[in-house]
C-alpha cells in the first residue's frame, strides 16, 4: 500500500538535499566566478587584463578599443610595439564618471602623432582621469587643440591624475594650442597624492594658454613630482576670455602651481606671461609656489609685462626653496624670486658657467654620480665645463642618449664616436663610455652605430650645399659646434673637397662626378653617387676614422683606403675599391662586378666576393675568412686572387662556395690536411655539393708540403709550380707530387699538342669563371680565363688539321 506520509516524508528529505546542493552548486558558481577574470569587452592582441597576463596592444585598432571600453578601464595593459596614430580618431581614456583605475604599461615602445581636438571637453589627454598607474610610456608629436572656454585639466599624456602614479614616461616634441585652465606639456592637475616620478617633456610648445600653463604639469593641488625635467617654451594667451577660465593666469616651465612637493627635477623651457598686466606671473621652474621645492634649477628665459617675474619662482613665497638653482646669466634683468620678499636661503643665482660646474651642487649637498658624500643614490650627472646637471636612468630609454639629458643630439656623437675609438684599442679601457654599447652585446661596433644613426634627429646635424651641388672647400669648418651632413647633390662638374682637422662630419652623400678627400673622422655613411671617387687619406696624420659604412651603390664609384679605421665598406654595380692601409673594421663586401685590390693595411673581418666580383689581395694582413660566393642565389659567383699578404694562422682562410673561384699565387704556401687547421684553404661543405676549384702557384720547397688528407666535395685543384703543373682532380691530397711536363698548347698533361687538346679548349671556351665546367688545363696564357688567346696559342703550336 502506498504511504503517503512516508512519501511526504521523502519529498521534504528531498527538497532539503536539493536547496543544500543548490548552495553547494551556486558557492561554486560564485567562486568561479570571481577567481576568472572577466571577458574583455574590447578586441586586444592577447592577454586576460590581469597583473601577470595583461591586454596586450600592438596597434592603434587596439588603443582605440580601449578608449572605446570603459568596463576594461580597471584591467591590466601592456604595449608590444610602436603605435602610430595618424589619422586615428581617440578619445581620452578615463574620465571623473569612470576613471582609468588600471595599469598600462607602454613597455618603452613609442606612441607616436597622438591628436585631440575639443572644444568644451574636461581632463583632455590620451588618457583623461586616472586613478591607476601609467608607466614607460613614450609619446612622440602629440597634439592638443583646445578651446579657449570650458576645456580645463589637459596634459598630453594625463588630462587629471587622481591618487594614480605616473612612472617613467615621457612626451617629445608636444604641441598644445589654446587650454582654458590648466594646461600642462605632460599632465593638467594632480590631487589626492598623485605622483609623477622620473619622467619629463621635450620640446614642449604650448601656446595661446589662459589659465595656469607649466612645461611639465601645470597644476599640483596634492603630490609629489621627483626626478622629472622639462624644456621648450610655455606662453600664456595675450587675451582673457574669462568666465570659466578666470581673468588671470600664470606660466612656469615647469610647473605652474605647486601645492605639493617637487624633488631633483629641473627646467630648461621658457615661460612667458604675454601682455596682461593682471597675470600672476611666471618663473624659470615653478610660477605660484606655495608649496616645497628641493633640489632643483631653472635655465629658460622668463618673459612678460608682469611684475612678478622669476627666474626661478614667480609669486608667493610661504616656504623658501632649498638648495634650488637658477642662471642669472638668462634672466641678468630678474631676480630669483618674481616678488618681494625674496627667499632668504635655498635659492642661488649662479653665472652659466658656475651651472656647468659640479662643485656648484655638491657643495649644497646634491647627490651625484661619482661621489659619496652626499650619498649613494646617484640622481645627478653632469658634463662638466659643456652643459647643465642632467639626471641620471630616468624615464623611458632613449636609444642614443650618451650624456643622460633625454637628447640625441651632437654632443652625444662626440662621446659615442671616442668610445668607439678607444674600444678599438682595448676592450678594457676602463674610460671606454659603455652606453655607447646601445645593444648591449658586449662590442661597440657598427650594430650600435646603426641604432645610433637612427636615433639621431635630422634637426641635429647641420646639411651644408650649395646650389651648384657641391659644397666647396670646407677645410676647418665648424658650424655652431655642430656635426656637419656634406650632401653632395649631382654636379656637371667634378669639384674637389677636402675634410681637414677640425671638420665635424656626421655624414657624407657624394652626388655624380664629385671627388671627395677625407682627411678626419666621419662617424656616419659615405653613401656615393654614380662615378663618385672618395679618398679616405692619412697624409695629415689625423688618422680619420669613418665608423658608419662606406657604400659605393651607385654605378662606377672609385674608393681609396690609405689610412685610418673604417667600418664596413661595400662596392656594387661596377665601383672599384683600392686598400694600400689602414683597418678596415667590418666587412669588404663586392657585389655585381665590382673590384677590389687590396696591397696593404689590415682587414679585421670577411673578404667576401660575390656576383661577378673580382678581388685581388696582394699584400696586408687578413684576419679572418676570404670568401668566394655566391650573394642570395641571384646568378653569378665570385672570384678572389691572392698573391700575398698574410693570411690568417689558422680556421678558414679561403672558403670558397656556390661555384666561386680562388687562385692563390706566392712564393710559398702550404696545403694542410682540411680537417686539421688549414692555413690556405678549406671547403665549405654547409648545404652546398658543387665542386669548386682552386688554383695555386708558386714554390714549393718539398714535396711532403702538400699534407694529407682527402677534399671534400669534389674539389679541383690546380697548381702551377714554376713553369710545371700539377694536377689532382677529385681524389685524395698526394702525400708525394711528380711534375708533369707541360708543353704550351698541352691541354691533357701527355707532351703532345693535338686535337685531344683542342677538344679541352672548346669544351672549356666562353665559360664562367666560376663554372665548375671550366678546365684550367686549356688556360694556356694563365690570365685565368679560357677565351680566343689561349684558342690563338694552340693554333700556332698545332700545324695539323682536326675532324
């Protein structure tokens, strides 16, 4: 009988097992949830938005993602390349409704041509109101254009920074127009205990400002700013629109309003105040001061109407600087201080030239590189006697920047060009400048020049030419300390051009039928025109050393080495080179049928032939591999002949490729064994089968000479031994020779001129040099080629007739 009680029973037993697995499954539910992290709303590159596995962005699509996806504003992001924003349409990230509480990363990749436009917007910046943390972040030309009206709290990189921290990161050549209130080269407003550390804008131009304008951050209401720098020009507008804007304003080159505390930071941007009187003024680092100031200088002119003109402070003084700086010499008409009272301690007027002094900031306790007393952490260095302290490591890496003042400019090619001299000559110098090593591999060489070149703004190297296309005789030429590019346009007429001691070259570009002699150092290319002829000469006894590449691109170039260091050098398309001294510190490249003699010097690394090329070594000392090849499998194989100089000790001395040829010819040589450190020749077997052939003359004093050992690959080698040939042919090296007789006309070795050698000639007529078919054995005249002399030598030798 069924039991409806007892059923009853089980139904309540279980509905209670079904609630408690119901809580069971939903405190399952929730942990899952909060232990995964959210879905991205917007599309990135990878990543979960967590501290150990970001969003990462390779490109402006993905920035513009998360510009466009607020519920990702408290996620983690990482920068994986340079992002270029022309023509990009962005709109700041974070706002005082949903602030940007996160992290990004920039990694020290470069966000380049950043624009925004807004007429009414507040907190305007690639990033608008941030509460999280921003670091390595490196904006290139970024550009605001801001109403007159309205916009308020505008910075290039942060429009407002709340409670966040701004690491490392930097703005180049910013440009902001316009800015009703607080407008600042990198950040607008700081509040709640923001910080801004090691970071800095170059080159700032802000312009038409209103209302609180500063080279670096216009206004602090809370926080700290530490080893930070900034340079440009700041100026305010000459009109006041007011209302929202207020009627007076204030400029600084650093920072306009201080309610916080600035720390070793410094400003070598001008600030202007305009033409209205009621402004509250401007000064060399910091305009409104109330609050505390440490360790920090002001260059940049300050400019205005205004009575409140500082070199260093423009109004209000509650707190004195301490041990602050500014060059009296800028501002000669000012004081330190833009009103009266002025400081009673902490500021210091010094002349230029004291600023460019070390002493000068030791003494009042600053802490530099290379002395203890003032402590261990290193925050100054300074080039003394040629510049201002700079800071040291901070901000993102600038490639290139050898004197630490977030520039690459000439001074920095002096240092990088000495560092490479000295590391030249010891590798252990212990004065050698090791940031000169940009790729930190251990060398200094043409990898870091490269890196270097590149970095290395136009802007810092003067062009010098004439409109006739050629730059005449700039013997002692200097131009403002800078580095001079010689651009050699194309001529109709040759003119002759010679770099003498104190000539400052970064780079030379020879145009068409110039003739350039280079007599000092150039540390960029030699990039020649067609029929360019460039002489690199040592008769002063300068030693010039040319640490870029010399390259012959264009068609028929003549190149003469006679002295000095040079980098790489390379022929093409027809160009010649002759090397009678000096060292060459890279590779001697020919490609397509260019020519190289080489009689003297030092070659450091390869000898390569390719293409068609020919290279004829006759003296100097080789350190490393000559190489007859092939270049990328496009046709055509290369030729080497040596008839002296010194070759290395031991390793691959010749190594021969792809069909090249190599002919060695002295007084003297020796064969070794291929497996046992050869010191003439060895084949290289890496992926390649063809024979190669060699060919050797000169003088052996034994016959064991020749070592033993077999070649690999099929190797063909041909010697001529005074007037005598031998010949061994794909087979084992001869432990012993026996001299053939060679009769002229003699083709196969049997003392008999007839038509089984003119069978060897025709075979071998009109081949490559190169080709593994060439047959030696038919080079009657010995030039190396098998052509209608040597079928001329074999008609007069031979009176019969052939089939």
């Amino acid at each position: 009988m069924y039991d409806l009680a007892k059923q009853s029973k089980h139904d309540q037993n279980l509905r209670k097992n079904q609630n408690v697995y119901s809580k069971i499954l939903l405190s399952i539910y929730v942990i899952l949830v909060l232990s995964t992290p959210a879905l991205a709303t917007g599309t990135y590159a990878g990543g979960a938005g967590t501290s150990g596995d970001p969003y990462q962005i390779s490109n402006s699509t993905q920035l513009v993602e998360l510009s466009n996806h607020s519920e990702d504003w408290g996620k983690y992001f990482v920068v994986t390349a340079d992002i270029d924003l022309t023509s990009t349409s962005i709109n700041p990230i974070g706002s005082s409704t949903t602030a940007f509480s996160g992290e990004f990363d920039g990694d020290s990749y470069t966000i380049s041509n950043y624009s925004y436009t807004t007429n009414t917007g507040v907190n305007n910046g690639l990033f608008g109101y941030v509460t999280g943390t921003i670091k390595e972040v490196l904006l290139e030309d970024a550009t605001l254009t801001l109403a007159k009206t309205v916009t308020s709290h505008s910075g290039t990189l942060v429009g407002q920074l709340v409670g966040g921290d701004v690491i490392q990161c930097g703005t180049i050549s910013p440009t902001t127009t316009g800015g009703c209130l607080n407008t600042g080269g990198l950040v607008g407003r700081m509040d709640s205990s923001a910080s801004v550390e090691k970071s800095f804008a170059i080159d700032v131009d802000i312009s038409d400002a209103v209302t609180h304008a500063g080279g670096l951050i216009a206004y602090i209401q809370s926080g700290t700013v530490d080893l930070s720098f900034s340079t440009g020009s700041v100026v305010l507008s000459n009109t006041l629109p007011g209302g929202a804007c207020g009627d007076l304003g204030d400029a600084a080159g650093l920072v306009a309003v201080n309610k916080g505390t600035i720390t070793n930071c410094y400003s070598r941007a001008s600030a202007s105040v305009g033409t209205h009187v009621d402004a509250y003024g401007a000064g060399g680092l910091v305009a409104d001061r109330f609050g505390t100031i440490v360790d920090c200088y002001s260059t940049g002119v300050v400019s205005g109407t205004n009575d409140r003109l500082g070199g260093f402070t423009g109004w209000r003084l509650p707190n004195d600087p301490n041990a602050c700086f500014w060059d009296s010499d800028v501002n000669s008409s000012l004081n330190g201080h833009g009103e009266n009272p002025q400081p009673t301690t902490g500021l210091t007027g010094e002349t230029t030239a004291n600023m460019k002094k070390k002493v000068t900031f030791t003494d009042d306790g600053w802490d530099f590189k290379g002395e203890t007393t003032n402590g261990s952490n290193d925050y100054w260095t300074i080039d003394e006697d040629s510049d201002y302290p700079v800071l040291v490591d901070i901000g993102v890496l600038l490639t290139g920047d050898m004197n630490n003042d977030w520039l690459v400019d000439p001074n920095d090619i002096d240092i990088f060009f000495e560092s490479f001299k000295r590391y030249q000559t010891s590798t252990t110098d212990s004065v050698i400048d090791w940031d000169a090593d940009l790729d930190s591999d251990g060398d200094i060489d043409r990898k870091d020049f490269n890196l270097f070149s590149s970095a290395l703004t136009s802007n810092n190297v003067i062009t010098f030419a004439d409109l006739n296309g050629y730059v005449g005789n700039v013997s002692n030429f200097t131009y403002n300390d800078n580095w001079l590019r010689i651009n050699h346009t194309t001529s109709t007429t040759a003119s002759d051009v010679t770099f003498q001691s104190s000539a400052r070259v970064f780079e030379i570009r020879p145009g068409a039928n110039t003739e350039i002699t280079i007599l000092d150092d150039v540390i960029g290319n030699i990039a020649a025109g067609n029929d360019a002829k460039v002489t690199i000469d040592d008769t002063g006894g300068n030693g010039p050393d040319i640490m870029g590449s010399t390259v012959l691109n264009d068609s028929s170039n003549e190149l003469y080495i006679k002295g000095g260091n040079v980098g790489f050098v390379r022929a093409n398309s027809g160009s010649s080179i002759e090397i009678s001294d000096g060292t060459i510190h890279d590779d001697v490249e020919l490609r397509n049928d260019s020519t190289a003699i080489i009689s003297g010097g030092t070659l450091k690394d390869i000898a390569r032939a390719f293409n068609d090329s020919t290279m004829i070594i006759t003296g100097g000392t080789l350190e490393k591999t000559v190489l007859a090849d092939e270049f990328d499998d496009n046709g055509g194989v290369g030729k080497v002949m040596i008839s002296g100089g010194t070759l290395p000790g031991s390793g691959s001395a010749v190594d021969i490729r792809d069909d090249g040829s190599v002919w060695v010819f002295g007084s003297s040589f020796k064969i070794d064994n291929v497996d046992s450190d050869p010191n003439i020749y060895t084949y290289s077997t890496a992926s390649r089968s063809t024979p190669k052939i060699i060919t050797l003359k000169g003088t052996l004093s034994d016959s064991t000479a020749l070592g033993t050992g077999t070649p690999a690959g099929g190797v063909t080698v041909y010697l001529w031994l005074n007037t005598a040939r031998l010949i061994l042919v794909q087979s084992s090296w001869a432990t012993s020779w026996t001299a053939l007789p060679h009769a002229t006309g003699d083709a196969d070795g049997d003392d008999d001129v007839d038509c089984d050698d003119k069978t060897i000639l025709d075979d071998a007529m009109d081949t490559s040099k190169g080709d593994a078919s060439y047959d030696h054995r038919a080079d009657f005249d010995h030039d190396f080629d098998v052509d209608s002399a040597d079928e001329t030598i074999w008609d007069d030798t031979y009176t019969g007739t052939c089939p």
